[in-house]
C-alpha cells in the first residue's frame, strides 16, 4: 500500500452542519444507513442479514485476498471522503483478484469507527465501496462493526476464475517480454501534492490518488492470452517487478523509463514542476495506481497492455530476483515499503 499518509494530529472535520454522528445510532442504526448503498452481486446468493453470506463458485475454486486501510497511515479524512476511501478500499482489493486471472465476485467489509464520526461519512464509505464494485458486477455481502481511535477499512475480496488457471508470480521465464496495464506513478505524485498543499497543481494526479482505476478487466484477459506471470503494482514499479523477479528466479531488465512509459513521465510534470519532483522517481517507486505487471511469451501481449521490459536469466552480478532499467542497477527509491519511511 503505497499511498500511506503519516499521522497528523490536525483535526479533520468535514465543515457546516455534518448530521448525526456514529454514537447517536445503534449497530443495527448504522447498517440501516449503510446497507441500501451496497450493490449484491450477480454471484450473491444470499446476503447480508446472515451469520454469514453465501456465493456461487460455478469454477469449483476462488479466489481470495484481503487488505485494510488505517486512518492517519493510508488515508487522511481532511483529504479523501468517505467516497473516496471506499472506492480506494474496493478497488485495491479488487486489483489483487484480476492480478490472478480473476474475475471479482464479492466483498466482505469490516469497518471500525470512533463515535463522533458523521453518519454521513459513513454512507459516503458505502456509495464508495458500491460504485466500485459495480464496475465489475461484485457485490458486497457482509462484514463488521466496531468502534475504535480512528477509522480502520479491512476488506476481503473473492473472485473466480471462470475455468482458468491462476497467473502466479513464479512463473515468469527467460525470453518472456513484460508488460503493463495501467499507469504508474500518478497516485504517489496526487499524494505528494496533498502533503505539499498544492492540490491545484495537478487535480487529475489528485484525483487518481483519491479513486484509483485499476485496469480489471486486463487481468483475465492477459490470463486468457497465457500470461506466465502477473501481479498488482501496489508498492512501486520497482519493488513490485522485484517480488516477481524472486517469485519466478529470474531477472527483469526494465526498457528506458522515459521511453517505454513516456505517456506516464508525461503526465507527471505539472506535478513535477510544481515540487522539483523527477517524475521518473514516481513512475518507478510509486504505488496505488494499481495497474497490472505481466510477463507474457512473445507474440502474446493483449491490447491494453504495452511493453515495459523483457525477462532474463540470472548471471553474473544480477542475481536471481534483480531488477535493472535498461540493462544498469536503478538509482531510484525501490517503493513503499510498510514499516519504514
């Protein structure tokens, strides 16, 4: 999770008149606000309403990833609303399913509040969550409540693979070109300007950051044209290619940045300027635009992928795992990595 946001102690009200807040309501208050915002899902058989919801798994397996979001570490609620980070929070889990091969089927939510949070932020977490899923036809079938210190978004995601086998991080070979979906780097440089203050420099970046658009669909796609290896770019470019890079025992040579993804550095410079920002530095490190990483043989890159690198083998100096940039060690930042900063 790329994107984090270190604590800030400022006070986060929305302004004017905000409505009731979470402690004037019951649980069963606050689920009657929040559950007509939750789409059901085309694979949902039964719901909400339940110890525990039930899905069709037509292919016989699914699959299944969770992530969570923590106030003051991945998300400022003076930034984002509460549609924002649902849409953040369906949506990077929604990529972790198509990095499979995968089509998202089914959300489950746990969601903890302190008491003097707006209701309607709540309701806005919830238009957030659904408008995400139904992009992709998933619903949102259960979850939890509890209070706490601050606002903590865990979400479980399930998908199906339609008859396919899983794209794995191993399976990457020599000879495979690489290639992406997506963009890179937007989202850390949104992030940069709302740390900065100026927002007004770039509000496309911004709104990236805000509600990513994770290319979904090109997950099952590039399973569908034999992709041997995938993953979500969600802690950098750099970083990413380096797990799958170990996960397979192979090199990755990245092609020139500023050529292989020049439509990426391009949309970065306004945001650049503004900073004295390299925006070659956000293409490799930055994460949460979510786009997908894949190695495919040559010859089979789907549309809507573009290629960014080839796999090699390991040899002398480039150990298994490595990851280069046109052939030389990079002198960017490897990514977000969560327990350091």
């Amino acid at each position: 999770m790329t994107d984090a946001a270190a604590p800030d102690a400022a006070p986060t009200p929305d302004g004017g008149d905000r409505g009731p807040v979470v402690a004037d309501l019951s649980e069963d208050g606050l689920l009657a606000r929040v559950l007509p915002h939750l789409p059901a899902g085309d694979r949902t058989l039964l719901g909400p309403g339940d110890d525990a919801a039930v899905l069709a798994a037509p292919d016989g397996r699914f699959v299944v990833s969770t992530d969570v979001l923590v106030e003051d570490r991945h998300f400022r609620r003076r930034w984002s609303s509460g549609e924002d980070v649902g849409w953040r929070a369906a949506m990077q889990n929604l990529a972790d399913v198509a990095a499979m091969g995968a089509r998202p089927t089914a959300l489950v939510v746990s969601l903890v509040v302190p008491g003097d949070l707006p209701v309607a932020w709540v309701e806005g977490l919830a238009r957030g969550l659904g408008a995400a899923c139904r992009t992709v036809g998933a619903g949102v079938v259960g979850g939890d409540l509890s209070g706490g210190a601050v606002v903590v978004v865990a979400v479980t995601v399930h998908g199906d693979l339609g008859g396919r086998d899983p794209v794995l991080r191993s399976g990457a070979r020599p000879g495979d070109v690489l290639a992406l979906a997506g963009t890179v780097g937007r989202s850390a440089a949104g992030l940069a300007l709302l740390d900065a203050g100026r927002p007004d420099a770039d509000p496309e970046v911004v709104r990236v950051y805000r509600r990513p658009e994770p290319p979904l669909a090109a997950g099952p796609e590039a399973a569908s044209c034999g992709a041997t290896a995938m993953l979500d770019v969600s802690d950098g470019l750099l970083r990413d290619a380096a797990r799958l890079a170990t996960a397979a025992g192979v090199v990755l040579d990245l092609h020139d940045p500023h050529r292989a993804l020049a439509d990426d550095v391009a949309a970065l410079r306004a945001a650049a300027d503004a900073l004295g920002a390299d925006p070659v530095a956000w293409v490799l490190g930055g994460g949460e635009d979510h786009g997908l990483l894949a190695a495919f043989p040559p010859g089979a890159v789907p549309p809507g992928f573009r290629v960014v690198g080839r796999v090699r083998g390991p040899g002398p100096g480039t150990p298994a795992g490595a990851v280069l940039v046109a052939g030389r060690p990079p002198h960017a930042a490897p990514g977000w990595e969560h327990f350091h900063r």
